[in-house]
C-alpha cells in the first residue's frame, strides 16, 4: 500500500510541477482584439477586464490587432491574450500556424465551439517571445465561449494573474436555440 501511495504522490506532484512550469504569471496583459470582433465579442473582452480588475492590481489594456506595430505597445506588456477567430485576427491565425494546433473551423470542434491554447514561449514575429495566449472560437459565440472559460481558468491574485498551462478544445452540448416563448410577458412575445 505504501509503495502504491508513493507512486499515485509521485505522479500527481509531477503533474502539478509540469503544469506549474507553462503557468504564465501577468502583471501587465494585453488583449489584441480582431478588428472585425463583433460587439458581443466586445462585450465579453470588458466583462474580462473588470474581472481582472476588481480582484487584482494588474494593468489590463485592450487594443486593435493593427495597433499593434503603429503603438509599439507590447514592450509594456508580459502577456498578450489573441482573441478572435483566425479568420478575422491575423495574429490568431500566426499563433495557431506556429503553435502546430489545429484552429477551430468549420466542423472542428464543432458550431460555437473553441480552442484555449497558452504557449509561454511566444510565436515569434511580431510579438517575439512575449508569452501568448489564444482565446479562439469557431464562431462569435465559440469566441465569447473562449474567452469566459479563461476567466473560470484564471486565478487572481493580489498582483497577478496565473493563468495555467492550457490545451482546451471544447464546443457547447447544446447550440444555443434562442428564448423560449414561455419565459417572455405577453408584450414580448
């Protein structure tokens, strides 16, 4: 029993010193929009921020995936968040190109799904060694999905923000189908 105990120790604080060495630790992050996100993408990048903000003391700033070079902004930054779906953010689709993950498309992984992916080293390019994470979704949905699950993934704080080592691919049960009638007072229906 000792020996199995030792084993099952070994493996779960194995576990635990791995996933501790791709945690990404922020003080100052930033989150580079597409410039085409609609507004409920938005929306969620706000409800983001004020999460961030109201447990920790970090910077949070968001910008426009073209601001990027015109700013030189990211000298500031320890950790980037690329949000939006590789069709409509090019610097989503690097990171997915120089990461070797599949981006969600199509069927992958399925309608309003998404990919959560962090790579501490960075991709290179533009954003050189700066470590990424990237919130990506199959659709403006899959991408709000995206982005709410790194909220739930995160953890704040006093100064920073751990954001563990991730791998999420990951699609809704259930599409959402709408409000049901019954829910609504007869003037809204």
């Amino acid at each position: 029993h000792k020996i199995r105990f030792i084993t099952i120790l070994v493996g779960f604080l194995s576990f635990f010193v791995i996933n501790v060495q791709g945690q990404i630790n922020a003080t100052k992050i930033v989150i580079i929009e597409g410039k085409d996100n609609s507004i409920p993408e938005r929306s969620v990048v706000a409800s983001f921020i004020k999460r961030v903000l109201e447990r920790s003391d970090v910077t949070v700033e968001r910008i426009d995936e073209s601001e990027v070079l015109k700013k030189n902004i990211l000298k500031n930054f320890n950790a980037a968040i690329l949000l939006g779906q590789p069709s409509r953010n090019s610097l989503v689709q690097q990171a997915f190109v120089t990461s070797g993950v599949r981006p969600p498309q199509g069927d992958y992984p399925g309608p309003e799904g998404f990919v959560i992916k962090t790579i501490k080293e960075g991709i290179g390019g533009t954003l050189g060694t700066l470590p990424v994470i990237i919130a990506s979704g199959v659709d403006e949905r899959g991408t709000i999905y995206a982005l709410t699950r790194l909220m739930r993934e995160s953890k704040y704080l006093a100064n920073t923000v751990e954001i563990p080592n991730l791998k999420i691919i990951d699609k809704p049960a259930f599409e959402y189908r709408g409000s049901e009638m019954g829910h609504m007072d007869r003037n809204q229906a």
